[in-house]
C-alpha cells in the first residue's frame, strides 16, 4: 500500500544544525532537508525518498532532537520518479 502521509523522524541524537525546508512548501525526493550535529561532531544529512508538500514543520534550527523525533510531515505527491 503506498503511504500518502510521511512521518519524517530523526534517526540521530544532537542539535538541528540547519532546516532547508518551510511548512507548506514542495519538496522533491532525496532533497536535503536538515541537518543535524550530532553530539560526538558530526553532521547528518537528512532527506527521505518521497516527494510532496511539507504539512507541518515540527523542529527549528537550535532544537536538541533525540532517535524517533518528530521533525516533520509530508504529504506525498504519489508521482513515481526515478532514473537508470
């Protein structure tokens, strides 16, 4: 079943180091979406492999997120993309 509603979680433990995306807007798969420090240093890029428009934006830059925080939600475009 194709999921039309994306829970998009924090899979690391740090800081919200930078937010590229606004509630409401259209965002493409495998877009950089945030990033976050983590607390030994280092940075994760998060994205996820769906494409739609940003329902609710749930951290800001600065915000400490832990495994399984909510970040934000995204309701899916249900386009099929892709390449060779």
């Amino acid at each position: 079943m194709i999921q039309e509603i994306h829970t998009i979680v924090s899979p690391f433990k740090g800081t919200i180091e930078k937010v590229f995306i606004k509630e409401n807007s259209y965002i493409y798969e495998w877009e950089k979406l945030f990033l976050i420090k983590s607390f030994e240093g280092d940075i994760m890029e998060i994205s996820i492999g769906a494409s739609g428009i940003i329902t609710s934006l749930c951290v800001k830059e600065g915000d400490h997120v832990s495994t399984e925080n909510i970040l934000a939600h995204l309701k899916d475009d249900l386009l099929i993309t892709g390449s060779d």
